[in-house]
C-alpha cells in the first residue's frame, strides 16, 4: 500500500525532502552585470600589457589610456 501513496504524493518523503534541500540549498544562477546608468560611461579595468606596448602610450605623457582606448576603438572599427 505504501507504493500506491508513493504514486499519489510524486515520490518518497525521502525524495521530497531532498528536492526541499536542493532548492533551499541550491546557489541561483547568477544574472549577467548590469548595464552601466550612464550610456557610454568608462568603466575601470585592470588590463596586462607588455611593457613596450605601455611605454608607448606613456611616452606621450598624460592622457595614455585615453590613447590606448582609441586604438581599441579603431581596432574593432568605431
């Protein structure tokens, strides 16, 4: 008789019981960054670069990640 309460419940009190952990325990999936309020805002990176590729930029003095971006900027065709 058991087996007829097991078909009429969904399962077991075992198996109820670990979907109960599961879903309480489960981390959610994570949701993608938000997009940014201001439209074209700079967003702080950290970045690797070989250093004969900064010193190049840098040579120039201030201004060099402004350089650095518009020669990703062409890089990419914008």
């Amino acid at each position: 008789m058991s087996n007829d309460r097991t078909r009429r419940s969904g399962g077991s009190s075992r198996d109820m019981a670990e979907a109960a952990f599961k879903s309480a325990t489960t981390k959610p999936a994570e949701l993608p960054p938000a997009k940014p309020a201001i439209p074209n805002a700079k967003e702080m990176v950290s970045l690797r670069l070989d250093r004969d590729i900064l010193d190049h930029f840098q040579k120039a003095g201030a201004g060099w990640q402004e350089r650095i971006n518009d020669a990703l900027r062409k890089a990419i065709g914008k």
